[in-house]
C-alpha cells in the first residue's frame, strides 16, 4: 500500500534519477504531496499534488513504477488525501486550469436556478465542512440561488456542520431532513414547506334517509356524546375521493361510491399553526353490515338524518349547519357539488383531477 513516507522517498529519489530534476523542484520533496494515477489508479487510492504557480513536472521522468506511469498520465490536484481502504471518491472534481482541481459536493440543477444535493454516502463531518464550503463558492460562481440539501437519516451528524454554514431547516419526513441555504444578497425566494393539511369529511347517506355517524376514542369529539360523520386526514399522493372512501371503509368497514364534493373549509392557525382545508364529500353506500374499528372508533350506527342534524352541537356550529343544509339540498336535488373530472397536465405525466360542477357544465356544452 500507499503511505506518506514512501511517497517522501519516492521525492527524494528524483534527484538522482539522470539528473533530470532541476534545484527547484527539490522544494517539492520537502512538501507531503501525492500523486493521482489517471490510468489504472487503485481504488483504494486517492490523492494529489499541488504545484506552486504554474510550472510543470520536468519531462521523461516517472514519479511512480506503478504500471510504469509516465508524467503524461498524472492528473495535479489540490487535494491531499491517504487512505488504505476501498473508499468512493465523496464528490465531483472540477479543474479550472488543468492543474489545480477543486472537489465539490455531487448535485443536480433544479428547475429554478438552483441546485439539489442528494447525499448517500457517510462522510466525516470535517470533510463534508470542507466541500460545502468549496461547493458554495462554486456555485456562487456559477451564479445559482438556492442549494437544497437532502440528508439521510443516517447522515444526522451532518445537520450542525450544515447550519453553522448557514443552512436552516425546509422539512423533514421519516428517513431525511431537508436543508437549504439562499446565495444571493437579494431576498430568498424559496417556497416554505408545505402550508397547509388537507382532510376529509363522508357524508354517507342510505335510501332510509339514514346518516353514517361514529364517536371516537379519542380527539377533541371524545367524551361528549356527539355522534358525527367520518373524518380523516388525505395521505401523499392520494386524491380527495380516494381518502374519502378509504376513511369509511377503515372506520366503519362500509363500503361506498363517491358522489361529489358538497363544500370545503378554510381555516387557519391549526396543527402546529399550519392551515386547514377540509373537504366535506357526499358518498353513496355499497354495503350496510358496519364492523367499527377498534383502535379509533367508540361506536358506529345508521341515524336518521333528521336525529343527526338536531343535535345541539350541530345547532352551536355554523359549519355543520351548512353541512347539513347543503347535504338536504342535495337529496332534494337542488344543489350540485364538485364532481372529479380526469384532467391530462404538460407539468406532469399522471392525470390529476379537477373538482368542478360537472352537471352545470354540461348543460352549458
């Protein structure tokens, strides 16, 4: 293997090898350089050596006997680094003037000017400070903005050398934490995590004119004694329709139909300050036999609507007034909701839905 003191003698042998290296490179001897192989390098090998100014390596002289390596097939970089053990190289080396290389972090450019670094690989927290630094002044030069920083969960030990660059938290899931930090002098333009939480509200109605309702185990509606309608949170990447009929089934074990969505409500200062939509949706039922959920659900029954609709807690609160009114209206067939239409997008490949007054638009085509 590789180690510093041979690379020293190696240096020092120059000198008597036919007299070809000049006083001046002598200097070099004294320095701990090293050499990067362009050709049949070793994996476990990665280093490189610094010249002072501009002068290059005197000619036919051979640094190393590996594979007989001529000065023609040695690469000069900026980076000192010994290592005896299989080891990736942890960025992307750009060279500025065929001589002296900068390593910087392995990124890709966003859609708006910016640039994205999905690390993978564990890295000492003093070497990621080193590349970051060199990568920001980079990219600087480049003259990109934002820089998105993805660290897995195993790269933790990261996060402080990151926010003492200047990095600050975006968001975070389960398995990374994401970081960004903002070049420009001017302000930041980078969108804030997501805003908002997106629920749903079943309206299920039977041909008996009976509503769905269910009391909980726990949350604000526990202990009360108000029997309500089924309500759940919509995940990543599932449509409004989708949650609404899922959340039925996992409460109550009914199966249902989506009809359309009746209204949504707006509301702020919610989970963690965070604002709130909140869909309220009309649902056919397929089944009737209901199996609560254990977990979540106290009790689940088939209520009149008009019982449903005269309970005091639905007097107090406006919202569920509406609810209720525009869910009669409904069943009179004199209001029409927002019914999802398939809509093909030039930004993204899968359909998305358009929620819209389907029955009124086809009147007007």
């Amino acid at each position: 293997m590789w180690a510093a003191n041979n690379e020293m003698k190696t240096w020092q042998n120059l000198g008597s090898q036919k007299g070809a290296v000049e006083t001046r490179h002598h200097a070099l001897m004294k320095l701990r350089l090293s050499v990067e192989l362009v050709c049949a390098r070793p994996s476990w090998l990665w280093c490189g050596v610094v010249l002072s100014q501009t002068e290059k390596p005197p000619p036919k002289v051979s640094l190393l006997s590996l594979g007989g390596a001529p000065y023609a097939a040695v690469k000069f970089v900026n980076f000192i680094q010994f290592s005896a053990s299989p080891a990736p190289l942890l960025g992307d080396r750009l060279c500025e003037n065929g001589y002296e290389c900068v390593e910087i972090l392995p990124a890709t450019n966003d859609a708006h000017g910016g640039v994205i670094v999905d690390l993978k690989e564990a890295m000492d927290s003093e070497v990621f400070a080193t590349l970051l630094r060199s990568s920001l002044l980079h990219w600087k030069k480049q003259g990109k903005d934002g820089v998105w920083i993805k660290l897995p969960i195993e790269l933790v030990n990261l996060v402080e050398t990151a926010v003492k660059e200047g990095f600050w938290y975006h968001h975070a899931e389960p398995n990374y934490l994401m970081l960004v930090y903002w070049i420009p002098k001017t302000g930041c333009t980078i969108p804030p995590n997501a805003s908002h939480s997106v629920g749903v509200g079943a309206i299920v109605l039977n041909d008996k004119k009976e509503v769905l309702v269910v009391q909980e185990k726990r949350g604000g509606f526990h202990g009360i004694g108000v029997w309500k309608i089924p309500t759940g949170v919509v995940d990543a990447g599932e449509e409004i329709f989708e949650a609404a009929i899922r959340e039925v089934k996992e409460e109550t074990g009914i199966d249902t139909e989506f009809t359309e969505v009746l209204a949504f409500r707006h509301a702020h200062n919610s989970l963690f300050g965070k604002s709130d939509l909140s869909f309220v949706c009309m649902l056919r039922p397929l089944s009737f036999d209901i199996k609560k959920q254990d977990l979540e659900i106290e009790a689940a029954q088939w209520m009149p609507f008009e019982e449903f609709a005269e309970q005091p807690f639905n007097e107090m609160h406006e919202p569920f007034k509406y609810m209720i009114e525009l869910c009669l209206a409904k069943v009179e067939n004199v209001y029409d909701g927002f019914s999802p239409r398939p809509v093909s997008s030039y930004f993204v490949e899968e359909l998305n839905c358009l929620y819209l007054n389907s029955h009124d638009l086809d009147k007007t085509s």
